[in-house]
C-alpha cells in the first residue's frame, strides 16, 4: 500500500515547482494522475484492434500513450505543466474522434468519442469556469461534426462482432465514468487538504495576531484599513520594573537572561489574564499593562491593583524558590483618561498614550522596590477595598511634587462593632495627618532607577 502511494506522490509532484502553490500542484497532480489512468486503459484498445486486424485503430491509442509518456519526461526535466495541460487536453480531444472515425462512425466504435468528453471536464477541473468554456465548445464543434460525418464513415464500418461492439460501449461508459470520477474525486480531496491547511495556518496567524492586539482591535483590524484609535474617559495603568536587572543582565549567560525573563513575564501574563487586563507591551525588562479597554468595564482599577499585588508575590516566590534572591519588582499604578490605538504597518503594536500614562509610569520609576506606589486619585478610589499608606510628597520629574501612596494589600474586614478609625481612616485622611512628616523627593539616578519614558 506504501509503494503505490510513493508512487504516486512521485507522478503527482512531477509538475510542481518549488514557488508553486499547494493549488497549483493539486491542479497539476490531477491532470497527470488522469493521463496515466488514461494510458493504462488504452492497453485494451491496443491490443483488442491488433488481434482483430485493425492496426490504424490500435496505433491510435498507442499514439496517446507515447505522447503522454513522453509529455512527462518533459514535464520532469523543465516542469513546464502549461504545455503538458495543453497536449493532454488536445489529444484527449481529438484522439477519440480520430479512432472512431478509423472504426466507422458512432456504431462500430462503441460511441468512442464519449472519451472527448474528458477534456471539458478535466479543463473545468483544472482551469475554471470562463477558460473551460472554449474547450466545451470544441468538444460539441466536434460532436457536430463527427455526426455530419458519420452517414460517410459508417459505409465502411469495422467488422467487429456484435456483442464485442456492445461490451465496447460498456467499456467505454465504464471507463470514462470511473476516470471522470477518480480525476475529480482526487482533485476534490486535495483541494480539501489544502483547505484544511490553509484553515489551520489562518488560525496559527490569528493566534499570533491576537498575540500582538486585543481580540477585538484584532477583529478592526481585519476589516477596517483605516487609523484605529480611541479615547477612553477612565482606564488604568501598571507598570512593573524589575529592579537592577540590567545590571544583573551583564554577569548573567544569555539563556539564562531570557528564560527567566520569559518565566517572570509569563508569570504577569497569567496575572494579567486572569484579572481581565490587557497586556500592552513589554520595554526591556519592565511590564506594561492596562485595564478598562478595549472594552470600558467597571472595576479595572480593583483588576489592577489586585494584579500588581499578584505580581509582587510572584517576584517574591521566584526570588525565595527560585534562587534568585537579588530579585524585586517595583510597580506603578495610576488612573485617568487615555488614547489607545494601532500604529505600525509591517509590526503592529497596541498602545496608549495620555498624561496617565506617563504618570503611572513615573509612579514606577520614582518608586521603591518591592513595592507598589500608586497617585493620590487612585488611593482615593481604592481606600475602601484596599490597604494604603501614604509615602508623602514625592518630586516627580515632569510633574513637580506629588503626594503619592503605597498599596499594601486588600482591605481586612473591621471586627463587629470595632469604630471605623480603627483600621487607620482614609489614604486621604491618613495623608493628611502626616502631612508634618515632611516631604519625600527621590532622585531616580541616585537610585539606579531606569527611566524607560520621557
């Protein structure tokens, strides 16, 4: 069963070129297969009219299988499958007619040009519908005059017996039928093929698409080729750092770099799913990530505080378990309006752009390691589901001073009947009664902090 599959794919592949399409070589498999079929059953004819005397007859179809056995040795050495689709489709065309005109007429030759039909047939197949209509219409030209003719031809009919002539015509519906249907029927299952492996690379693309962009800006995408941009009234941005690695990155091996790079980033990925934000992007060894779109939805600021929290964790873990005890993270959160949209033509990138965004990302980079410094409107919004402390006024750059908070973690529920004071009172409350303490300006340079914004 593997040796005539082998050879098979060897007859099928003579017509393909390495720049061809898998569509081209299922074309060019299909008229090859056919022709050989064809050759085979031309063995009857040839030696049925040689044993009867009729040598004009069988040197006929011999013809047809020199041709195509020559036609594929060509094909073989220049792979030019146009020239070998037009001798095929000429000589199933007028070889039938020729015999069964050698024959005397439609009778005598068991109806032989049912074979010419082939040609029509296969050029539909191979070629469509508008460049298989001239094809069509020889076939009937010739129908037409093989009729005109046959009164004249059938005076001198082949002296066949009569039950050979009507098994002849058996034969003949029989074969035409059966090469009919196992040309198409392989043209059909390898165009079913390539279907199916053009479906599977689509989505091994749409992966990777959506990959890069949000579903639904992806979905945009693909119908709209127009700038793709929007504003959003409310959205929430994080940033995460990994504090020193780029330090650390100039000892590590290069393998090692990027599996743990590929490890930590995984790890927020996971975060950031299964909080609902949208990972944006990745600088260098910081994290970008952002909640409240594409789609606006309520309670994005929540997502991302409980992701940079999650975050935090996981950095902890891995430092502990994972031998990397240098290891901290150092995140930023503020919220605010923003534009978001598609830039790029070759490379396309999802991003946002807006005063939020590069507040959040100073809250980052003017932070502390190990934890999440966040603006004072965010404290605001997050003080009743979240423990903050506020770390003072802080000089940010391209900003001036700014009071700032840091999340420590969710809010635990107060114990019956303990006073609402207890838990420490508001951000902005706690803000306030510190503001004695005086003010707390960082310089990121003097921290070894890296400034990834303007």
């Amino acid at each position: 069963m593997a040796r005539p599959r082998a050879v098979l794919a060897a007859l099928t592949a003579l017509g393909s070129t390495p720049d061809g399409s898998d569509d081209e070589q299922v074309r060019s498999g299909t008229l090859i297969l056919a022709s050989v079929l064809i050759s085979l059953v031309s063995f009857v004819w040839v030696t049925t009219y040689l044993v009867y005397g009729y040598p004009l007859s069988a040197a006929i179809p011999a013809a047809y299988q020199v041709i195509t056995v020559l036609g594929l040795v060509v094909l073989a050495h220049n792979h030019r499958f146009e020239l070998f689709r037009k001798t095929q489709f000429v000589v199933f065309l007028v070889l039938p007619a020729l015999l069964q005109a050698s024959l005397g007429g439609f009778v005598a030759s068991s109806g032989m040009s049912l074979w010419s039909i082939f040609t029509p047939l296969a050029a539909l197949a191979l070629l469509g519908t508008r460049r298989s209509v001239p094809w069509l219409v020889a076939y009937f030209t010739l129908l037409v005059l093989l009729a005109v003719l046959d009164p004249w031809l059938s005076q001198h009919p082949a002296e066949l017996p009569a039950g050979f002539v009507t098994a002849f015509f058996v034969l003949n519906v029989v074969g035409v039928t059966l090469c009919t249907y196992v040309m198409l029927a392989y043209f059909v299952e390898q165009r079913a093929r390539a279907h199916q492996a053009l479906e599977a690379e689509q989505e091994r693309s749409e992966r990777l698409l959506l990959n890069v962009l949000p579903e639904p800006i992806a979905a945009r995408l693909k119908r709209e080729s127009g700038v793709i941009a929007e504003h959003y009234d409310s959205v929430s941005v994080l940033f995460a750092d990994l504090v020193g690695f780029t330090a650390r990155s100039l000892v590590m091996a290069p393998r090692d770099l990027v599996a743990l790079l590929d490890q930590i980033f995984s790890a927020f990925d996971r975060v950031a799913d299964a909080e609902g934000l949208e990972k944006i992007k990745t600088i260098g060894d910081a994290y970008m990530a952002a909640g409240g779109l594409p789609e606006p939805r309520p309670g994005h600021l929540e997502a991302a505080a409980r992701a940079a929290l999650a975050m935090r964790a996981e950095i902890a873990d891995l430092a502990q378990r994972g031998g990397h005890p240098w290891l901290a993270v150092r995140i930023g959160i503020d919220a605010g309006p923003a534009v978001a949209g598609v830039i790029g033509r070759r490379k396309f990138i999802y991003d946002l752009w807006g005063d939020t965004v590069n507040t959040a990302s100073r809250m980052e980079s003017h932070g502390l390691p190990g934890q999440i410094q966040v603006t004072e409107r965010v404290a605001g919004a997050l003080e009743g589901s979240f423990e903050l402390r506020p770390r003072g006024v802080v000089d940010v750059k391209g900003k001036g001073p700014m009071r700032t908070f840091l999340l420590t973690g969710p809010r635990r529920p107060l114990p019956a009947g303990a006073p609402g004071e207890a838990a420490g009172g508001s951000a902005a409350g706690s803000a306030a009664d510190e503001a004695g303490a005086g003010s707390a300006s960082v310089d990121p340079a003097a921290a070894g902090v890296e400034d990834l914004r303007p």
